[in-house]
C-alpha cells in the first residue's frame, strides 16, 4: 500500500471519530522504523513501515501534533534517520534520550513543550514496559507489535474515545454528586 493510500484510508479512519487526540507520540525502534538505532550506521538510509508516513500525513492534515518519545542510546543516529526521512519539521516535539523511567521523563518534557494534558495523547510504543508506565500518567497508550499501522490507529482511537467518554461519564458523576450534596447541605443550613 503506498503513502497516498495509507493517508487516504488513515484519513477515513480519522473521520469516523467525533473526539481525536491533540496530540499524537511514537516511539522509533519497531514503532515507526523496523530495527534499533543503535544497530545501524548514520550512513546508511532508513526506512519507515509500510504504513507509517501515510498515518503521519493524514494526522498532520487533520492539524493533530505530533511527538517522538525514544529511549535510544543513540540519539543522533536517531535524529539523522529523521531527517534522512524528510520527517522532522513534522514533529512539535523530538525528545531521543537513553532513559530508565520508561519515558515518564519523555512525556513530561513533551507535555511543557507542547501544553497538551496527558489525557489529551495518544501513544504508539512496541513495548509493554513503556505502555504501562505512560498509561498511568493518563495517555492512551497502544502496543503495537509489527510497527504502527491502520489497524493500531483504528485501535488506538477507538480506545482514546473510550477513556474520553469514560471520563466524562465521571465528571458528570462527580458533578451530579457535588451538585446533590450541595443542595442538602444548603437545606441544612437552612433549616437549622
């Protein structure tokens, strides 16, 4: 499937969602590229899977940010391959630094750069570890096994409507709690 493809089916997808991210976070290493940095030479020319770049247009072109969180030991190896793809100016924010937190550290900095609140992104990662340790901070988070595709941006929007309804359903709770315990604490005040 070519890029064009790819973006036309991504931006379909896109359109069947009502609530969509602000704000969209890929791992590198077997999320958008199929090998680890530090495994490669800076001179070499990478290569995205198949359908990466169509998913990367067709999120730009709905105006939805996007963001690199990677533990790469190999930062500016990292950094060249995206530029080699002629990807970089396509990213709000770029942070590739070696980390024991499991990107914690990552989603933080994405977080002060961009202002976008944490339940807000979407995350695409190739390790459970990192989905985890993000999803706790209130990101909906995606495994993805063989690198994002149509099928993980399918699941991965579906899932951030899910915690969006989710949450409004708690909010109403909560207000329709306030709102009840409110009223009888006024009736007590006056009656007394």
């Amino acid at each position: 499937m070519g890029d064009d493809k790819v973006k036309a089916d991504a931006l379909e997808i896109l359109g069947m969602f009502q609530v969509l991210p602000l704000l969209v976070v890929f791992d590198l290493d077997y999320t958008l590229w199929p090998f680890y940095c530090e495994c490669r030479s800076k001179r070499e020319m990478p290569s995205m899977y198949p359908h990466a770049r169509g998913i990367l247009y067709a999120l730009k072109e709905k105006g939805i940010g996007l963001a690199i969180a990677s533990r790469s030991p190999t930062a500016d190896t990292a950094k060249t391959f995206i530029e080699k793809l002629s990807v970089k100016s396509m990213f709000a924010a770029q942070e590739i630094f070696s980390s024991w937190t499991h990107k914690t550290d990552h989603f933080q900095r994405i977080h002060t750069r961009t202002g976008v609140p944490f339940n807000s992104m979407l995350f695409f990662d190739d390790e459970n570890r990192n989905i985890q340790a993000v999803s706790k901070m209130g990101v909906t988070s995606i495994l993805v096994d063989n690198g994002v595709n149509i099928g993980a941006l399918r699941q991965g929007l579906t899932k951030y409507t899910e915690n969006v309804n989710t949450s409004e359903k708690n909010k109403q709770k909560w207000r329709t709690k306030f709102s009840k315990s409110s009223s009888s604490s006024e009736k007590n005040v006056e009656n007394s």
